[in-house]
C-alpha cells in the first residue's frame, strides 16, 4: 500500500497536492513529545499561554488570503467566502476563547470551615488529539485547539486529507510563535493510524468533528483505553418558519443557511416547516432567491454556490432527490434552469410535497438540497421538528420571542435559534444531543471538557 496520499481539487478533478502519511516512527515520536512536553506547559502561567496564542493568531491574520485560496482549491468554497473562515469566524472564536480562560480556568473556592483550606483546582488533561474535517477546516477545528492549549494541554492535530494543508498551516503558526517542541504538532495519518493511537494510552482526549459513523468508530476505538471522547457530528437541523415571522428576512437567511458552502455545514438548515398561512409566498420567496444563485468555478469571485467536495458526496445528494421523487415530492429547480453543470456541481434545489419517509427529510444531506413542508399549527411542528435522530440545531422564524421560548423548551436540540440559523456563538455552549454528538466545545463550559477536576483538602493541625 502507498504512503502517499493525493488532494483531489473538486474544482477540475486535478491534483492540488500530494503528501505522505507519517511513518510508524514519526507518529511514535509525535507523541513521545507530546507526553513529555505537557509536564513543562502546564506550569506555564495562563498569561504566558495566552501571548503565544496571540502570535498563532497574528499568523492567521497576516495570511488571510493565501490560506483562504488554500481553503478553496481543497473544498471548492467559493473564494468570496473563504476569507471570512479565518478573519471572521476563526479570530472570533480563539479571542473569545483568551477573553473566558482567566475566570474558566481558575480555582473553584468551596466555602471557609474553620481548621481547613478547601478548594478545587482543574488541571489540563494532557495530550489532546484533535480530529477535524474538510468542511470547514479552521472553524471546527480551532474550537477544540485553542482552548485546549490555553487549558495547559499539548495538542496533536489530524486533519481530513482533504485539507490536509490546513494542519500544516497550523504547523506553521505555532513555530513562527515560538512555542516549545511537543506542545502543538500536526501529522497526517490514515484511518488504521489514528485506531492505533486511540488505543495508546498516550493519549488522555479525542476532540472528533465529522460524520455518525465516524463517531462510532471514534467511540469504539477509544473505549478500550477509557479515553474520554468529545464528539461533534451530523445534523438534520430544522426551521420552523411561523405565520407572524418576518418573511423576507427569513427567506433571505434560510436560503443562505440551506445552501452557504454547497449545504455541507453540521448546522446548516435541512428541512423547513412553515405555517400554512404564509406558506405559498415562502415558496414562491425561497424559490426566486435560490435562482439568484450563481454555480461554476469557485475561483471566480462572482460565483456564489462551488462544487461539492466529492463526486461520490454529490451522487449521494442526488439519490436522496431522487428517491423524494420517486415518493411523491416535487423539483421546484428545473434541470435546466443552471445549465452546463456536471457533477460535482450541483444545482441548489428546492423539494415540496415531501414527508418524513423520504431520505431528504430523514438523513443527514449535506449538499445543496432542502425540503419544505405545510404546517398547520405548532404541535405539528414541535412533533416533525423532534422526529430525527439528530439534535444539533433548530430555529424559529417569529416576532414573538415569548412563543419562541415556549417551543423551545420542547424542541430537542443542542441549540436554539430565533431569527438565525448557520451560527455558532463562542460564548455559547457549542454542544448537540442524540445523534450529533455529546461533550462541548466553546463557552466557558468548553474548557471542562479540556481540564479534569482535583480537590485540595488541607487540614490544619495546631
């Protein structure tokens, strides 16, 4: 077998770049470093981590574009999009993350009892390997990264060989800010390599962010060694578009949320309901923004939807429509409409009569596809809502936030959204139930997930 492993652009089919999987030896050494270096980072004072953040994070800022044109050629995101992934989301996320370190890392004080000092420190874990996806290469995985270092861990990273460049940009930025050798280091293995270092009881956490099976997988591998697991996985988020919601608004942000990065987003939007009442100028509002959409060659910066990742991600897509069809369901997309366009460039396409026997409505999509039913009242909507084995993301369209919270509470979701959808907030707790995963990442919360608790009970003898 090959060690080498080849970056097929799903822009041409062409070969962006070819690497090499690490040997037995350098996987070895990776985490010998890594073991030995998080006895020395976790004394480092949080101050100390925190200014060497700073210059991973001047790294990024100071190679936005190159590194966002990297994101493009991997992906195929439209390049009027990428740069946003790292100026936007990626700084964001890692600033929020220094700004709640301090008060989310520091001891928890028990209250004073005479003759004992009490208190609970939480130390870092140790060596954090983090798994992360194609999809969105910086902003999944700076969710476990940052924090995890800033928490006292040393960190191995392993990314999709999609974006396999993406892990040594990351290389690359932790260098230039000088940090000490095991502390952040990047390698790129097959999937026999990462199941032989889950059981490596050198390893003490897998952040995982990708599919359902992977996560079983992941959680199979690891659970022989006890390794704890945060897993972030798929979805099948819902919309619940209400008869009193602002329509245009919801229109113009769940077209967006449907079809931003081709649909391949865990928490873009996959099935809508909407109120009978304003059901038909949805439709008709949803159908004639999708047709704005401009699909070719993500290079150019006037195209807003670029091909999927894959040909095999792309036949699947299309499977789930067809078989819609075959159930009933009806194309409000004509074949036509985007012309000259040829697998993995998908049209955006928009489903009706669709009911929840139908893959589309059932399975995880993740490609620029969404179906959209009738709802007559909210219990029907709560009721198809919770009718999915995932729990990642939900929202509702309505000027009555009241009501808003009131169906919330009955939603089974790891997030709740009025008004958005497609967006994570770092200073929420990023988390889903069911299918889509347990553990957390962002928020203050994030980082009891990257520490482990000791209790000090000191007694005082006189």
């Amino acid at each position: 077998m090959s060690n080498n492993f080849e970056i097929i652009s799903p822009i041409d089919g062409a070969v962006y770049a070819e690497r090499s999987y690490a040997t037995g030896s350098e996987i070895r050494d990776a985490l010998f470093h890594a073991n030995k270096a998080k006895e020395d980072w976790k004394k480092v004072p949080l101050a100390g981590r925190i200014i060497k953040i700073r210059k991973v994070i001047d790294y990024f800022k100071a190679n936005v574009d190159q590194m966002a044109l990297e994101i493009t050629q991997q992906m195929g995101r439209p390049i009027a999009y990428t740069p946003f992934e790292i100026k936007g989301g990626f700084v964001e996320r890692a600033e929020t993350m220094i700004a709640l370190a301090e008060e989310a890392l520091k001891n928890i004080q028990i209250p004073e009892k005479e003759g004992f000092t009490r208190y609970i420190k939480k130390e870092p874990l140790g060596v954090v390997m983090v798994l992360a996806p194609w999809n969105y290469p910086y902003l999944t995985s700076v969710n476990a990264i940052i924090p995890a270092i800033l928490a006292g861990n040393t960190v191995i990273l392993k990314h999709a060989d999609q974006t396999a460049i993406c892990a040594e940009r990351y290389q690359a930025a932790f260098d230039e800010a000088g940090f000490p050798k095991g502390v952040f280091q990047s390698i790129h293995m097959n999937h026999d390599q990462v199941a032989a270092v889950l059981h490596d009881k050198m390893v003490d956490y897998i952040a995982f962010t990708g599919s359902e099976q992977g996560g079983k997988a992941i959680s199979i591998a690891a659970a022989n060694a006890f390794m704890p697991v945060g897993l972030e996985l798929g979805g099948k988020d819902p919309a619940y578009v209400c008869a009193d919601a602002p329509l245009h608004y919801a229109i113009e942000n769940l077209v967006d949320g449907a079809f931003f990065n081709s649909g391949q987003s865990c928490c873009g939007i996959e099935r809508i309901y909407v109120d009978a009442k304003v059901y038909d100028d949805f439709i008709d509002g949803f159908v004639n923004l999708t047709k704005k959409y401009k699909v070719g060659n993500p290079l150019l910066p006037t195209t807003t939807l670029g091909p999927l990742v894959r040909k095999k991600n792309a036949q699947e897509v299309l499977k789930q429509i067809e078989e819609a069809e075959k159930k009933g369901a009806k194309k409000l997309i004509a074949n036509d409409f985007f012309p000259s366009q040829q697998i993995p460039y998908l049209n955006p396409q928009v489903l009706i009569n669709v009911d929840h026997t139908m893959m589309a409505m059932q399975q995880e999509t993740f490609g620029p596809c969404i179906g959209i039913m009738r709802v007559e009242n909210e219990q029907e909507a709560i009721s198809l809502m919770n009718d999915s084995k995932y729990g990642l993301t939900a929202s509702i369209w309505t000027t009555d936030q009241e009501k808003a919270v009131r169906i919330g509470e009955d939603i089974e979701t790891g997030t709740w959204f009025m008004n958005r959808c497609d967006y994570l907030d770092p200073e929420l707790a990023w988390t889903g139930i069911k299918n889509s995963g347990h553990g957390v990442t962002l928020s203050s919360l994030g980082y009891d997930h990257l520490t482990r608790l000791k209790s000090f009970h000191l007694k005082t003898i006189k």
